[in-house]
C-alpha cells in the first residue's frame, strides 16, 4: 500500500551549488548525503515533514542522472512513493498494465528497496516506490 510521498527528487549539474541554495538561500536544514551506488547517484536530503526534497547528482559522472542532466541541465527529475509492501504494489501495478524500469526492487539510499514505474504508463512523470528499511522507522 502507498502511505506517504516519500520524496521529491530534483536532479542538479552541481550539487555543492544546489546544496548552498537549499541551506542558505531557502533555509533548509540537510538531512544528509549518501552515494547509491545501484542507482549512480549522490543524494542530498532535505527533510521537509512529512516529506523530503532529494537533490540527486551522477555519482562519477555516470547513470541516469548523467543523461537526464545531458538532455535536460537539470529539473524536477521524480517523485516517489512509500510503500509499506512494495512487492505487494509492484504486483498490483503490473497486473493493471504498468511497465517498470526494472523487473525488480533495487537498493536505494538508507538500505531501501526501490523500483520505478515507466514514465509512459504515467503522462510522463517519473514515479519511485520506495520501501524503507524495516529499522528505519
Ligand atoms: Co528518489
């Protein structure tokens, strides 16, 4: 089941930059950052309850994000969903039409599971599950 936006993720060219804005221009306290290494990525978190914003850049300069920022220089790149079942959601989903971009959960930041529907079964948002930690919580 669904129960929470989890996080909203911008993707940024320059995280150090985007980090300073979010701290010192907007006043955010952060969360903290974490490579992911499965999605090649580096995370900023943001905690704005009940939700977080999620400042990702390409770990190493490559992945997803790498692309995204190529095409695009940067933008509201997901939102994600938390899911207290996300094999229970992903199930679901498929069984009502919706492609993902994985066949199955991967990890994600602070040892989630993680999963993302195709943006095309979705008007072109692209939308995370994400199952925290059982310890997260
Ligand atoms: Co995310």
């Amino acid at each position: 089941m669904i129960t929470a936006l989890d996080h909203i993720a911008v993707a940024v060219p320059d995280l150090e930059k985007a980090i300073k804005r979010f701290m010192e221009d907007f006043g955010l306290p952060m969360g903290g950052t974490e490579e992911v290494a499965a999605a090649q990525t580096t995370a900023a978190f943001f905690p704005l309850p009940p939700t977080n914003i999620e400042l990702v850049y390409p770990l190493e300069g490559k992945g997803p994000i790498a692309t995204y920022l190529e095409k695009k220089g940067g933008g509201l790149h997901h939102l994600c969903f938390r899911s207290d079942n996300i094999d229970e959601d992903v199930a679901r989903l498929r069984a009502r039409g919706y492609q993902f971009l994985a066949d199955a959960p991967t990890p994600g930041a602070h040892g989630s599971r993680v999963i993302f529907i195709h943006p095309k079964s979705c008007d072109g948002v692209l939308i995370e599950i994400n199952q925290p930690a059982a310890d997260h919580h």
